[in-house]
C-alpha cells in the first residue's frame, strides 16, 4: 500500500526523482536524501531491517546525485 508507510514512499519518491536527474527541485530531492541516509540507526537500534531499502536508495539516490551535480538547474516548485 504506496503511502500508508512513509518509508516505502519515501523510497518510491526518491528512485523516481532520481531517475528525472537533473532535473529536480532540490530542496524536496535534499529532504528525501537526509530522511533515507540517517535511517541507519533505526536499522540498527530498532532492528528494523526492512527499512534497509530505505538506506541503499538512499545510497543510490547520493551517488546519483554527485554524478549529475555539474548538470543540475534550479528548478521551483
């Protein structure tokens, strides 16, 4: 069920904004980015291993990202 748990949809959001690069907004691509590389310690402290996802797209989306920098444009929402 896409949008009842934040992490699968977060995960769905940040590969589909990373499939669009460079041509996201952001700020919103930056949210997603900091949500999915800083669920290490709920990985690691609540055992939640399903959320792992959330970290290697996460993980992606950053390498991603430092690839595609130099083409990146602005865009407002």
């Amino acid at each position: 069920m896409i949008g009842t748990y934040p992490c699968p949809s977060t995960s769905l959001a940040l590969v589909m904004m990373t499939i669009s690069l460079p041509k996201v907004n952001k700020i919103l691509y930056g949210l997603l980015l900091f949500w999915s590389l800083f669920s290490l310690p709920e990985i690691l402290m609540f055992s939640v291993y399903e959320d792992s996802i959330l970290l290697i797209s996460g993980i992606y989306g950053f390498i991603m990202l430092i690839k595609n920098w130099r083409n990146m444009k602005v865009v407002s929402v």
